[in-house]
C-alpha cells in the first residue's frame, strides 16, 4: 500500500522528486512529475487544459521554486492531450518527446477541435452528451497547444543536475509513441499512461502484447516508487495487477474472435470480474476493438464517434448491473 495519500496537489517524493495528483484518475485527470537537481528541473507532462496546468506550475513554485518560468526540460510521455496540452505555459523550456508521439501531437493534437465538439455535444445526441459528461469541465478553447522541440528513437537520458533521467520508449502500445521515464537517483518512474491505476487502461494503438511486454520492463526497473499516469502513487504489485488485466482481456478477446464474434458482440460478451470495480470500465470496448484491429491487420482510420458509442453503452450496462445488485 503507497504511504502517499491519493489526494489532489504536489507530493514531495523526497530528494527533489514531486508527483502532481489528480483525483479521481477518471477521463482527463492525469498526473504529472517534477524532477529538480541544483538549479535545474524536468517536469514529466503538463495536463489537459492550461487552467489547471497553470494551478499545476503555481504549486510548484510556491513549494520548490520552480514554477512555469524556471522549468528546464517538459517530457511529455505521450500524445494525449491531457499531458500535452499545457506544454505553453512552460515557456522557458525544452518539450522533448518520441518521434512516434510528436507525429500523433501533429496529426491529431489540436485541442480546437475537442473544443468544437464540446460546443455541438447538445446536437449529437446520447453520444454527444456523454462526451461532455466526461471532457465538459476542460477549457480546451483556452489552449494554444505548443508541439515538442526535440525527439528521440528508442532510448535517450537527460541531466538534471546530477541526475539521469532515462526516457525509454514502450509503445506502441496506450498510443503509438508511449516513454517512461526513470530516474535511477530516486529509485522512480513516471510511467505516464502506460499505467492506470484503480482505472481502466485503454489501448488507442496497440498492440496490447507490447503494452504487456512494457509492464515487464516496469517491474524490471530498480524502482521503489511508481507515478502512473492516472490513479495513486503505486509499486510493482499495482504494475502486476493491472498487466494481469491486459493478459486477460488479450485472451479473452481472441477466444470470442476465434469463435466468429465481431468486436462488439466480444466487448459486451467479456466478464470483467473482479476489475469490474475499476474505474471506466466501459473503455473494454476499444482495447477490445483494437485487438480484433490487431488480429485482423486493419489499419482502416478509426470511427471514434462509433467507440465512444459504445464505451456509452457498456457504461450504461454496467451501471443497470450495479443498481440490480
């Protein structure tokens, strides 16, 4: 069990380690990491609007004295826009990032567009409320969105300081460029979404198998404190636990494929079981989408408004389940 309190704010890690927290963990609240050595500091992400990226960087400053003006480097660990879309207001510093996830950020990062759905969410119907259910309370219209300035292949460490911090690309696997960043000193990883805890993991790219392998090299790092990118401060048990998920979902999902289910007969077909009392169930549907996507080598562009769809119905399945017990 973490000794850190899963409450909202910075948590001193101790020797110039700091977690950001964002309780509950739910769609949008992620956490974020500071790393500070001297008179220099790397924060691993910013969040999903630049309100609460600016409430963010205060903290830090008020407690460390490095806030929006004295961060160094920005790592951000993925594409997804609540650890990217504050990148601006870090404007002294370098935003590193992998080659894989500053392409998505290209390709498919721009905040004006959530903002434009948000807007015609009353329009769309059942589908469109349950997107401003769980993304309404964004200012994504506030955002200028700033992409990296340097990206990497593979492996690369920074200093900061005297420490190391070692950025090790995983995916694809969450989505197509996920890093973890390790920082030996500390004895800790941020792991971005490559980790959810008491949350559901959700694979935008796949394939889960590399996302499983990524658990591995987690659990293989001499890390005594693990930051995921939603949920509490966790160890190698969290890592396990949730790999464990991804094992079984994998199988599950390949024995209804086998047996001539489409993807959303399999998804309502599954039994979560006991991570049924996880966080955001409903997003089975598009891990289990995109291992059928996996199987079936269909690299077809994506009907998102259809998966979000059905992440609305096995929501809504879920919850008539839960009110029936």
């Amino acid at each position: 069990m973490s000794k850190w309190q899963f409450t909202k704010g910075l948590h001193d890690l101790g020797h110039g380690a700091y977690a950001y927290l964002q309780p509950s963990g739910t769609w949008g609240y992620s956490n974020a990491g500071l790393i500070i050595d001297g008179d220099q500091s790397l924060l691993v992400d910013t969040l999903f609007d630049e309100r609460l990226t600016a409430e963010m960087l205060a903290a830090m400053q008020d407690a460390t004295g490095f806030g929006a003006d004295k961060i160094g480097f920005v790592v951000n660990t993925h594409s997804n826009g609540d650890h990217t879309f504050g990148n601006r207001l870090a404007k002294n510093a370098v935003i590193i990032a992998s080659e894989a996830a500053a392409h998505e950020m290209r390709e498919e990062g721009n905040p004006q567009t959530l903002a434009q759905v948000i807007k015609n969410a009353d329009s769309m119907g059942e589908v469109g409320a349950f997107f401003k259910r769980i993304f309404g309370a964004f200012d994504f219209a506030g955002v200028t969105f700033r992409l990296p300035d340097r990206t990497f292949t593979g492996e690369e460490t920074i200093r900061v300081g005297d420490k190391r911090v070692e950025l090790i690309q995983v995916g694809p696997a969450h989505t197509a460029g996920d890093v973890i960043a390790f920082i030996p000193a500390n004895r800790i990883v941020y792991t971005g979404d490559i980790l959810f805890i008491d949350g559901t993991p959700i694979a935008w790219a796949g394939p889960v198998s590399n996302w499983i392998k990524a658990c591995d090299r987690i659990m293989a790092l001499d890390a005594d404190v693990i930051v995921p990118g939603h949920g509490p401060i966790t160890d190698k048990a969290g890592v396990k636990r949730m790999q464990d998920y991804l094992v079984y979902l994998d199988r599950e999902t390949r024995k209804r494929h086998g047996a001539g289910m489409n993807s959303w007969e399999a998804a309502q077909d599954i039994a979560l079981g006991s991570f049924g009392d996880w966080l955001d169930a409903e997003r089975l549907a598009v891990t289990v989408d995109t291992i059928y996507r996996e199987i079936n080598a269909d690299n077809s562009r994506r009907n998102v408004a259809d998966l979000f769809g059905r992440m609305m119905q096995l929501e809504r399945r879920y919850a008539s389940r839960r009110d029936a017990n």
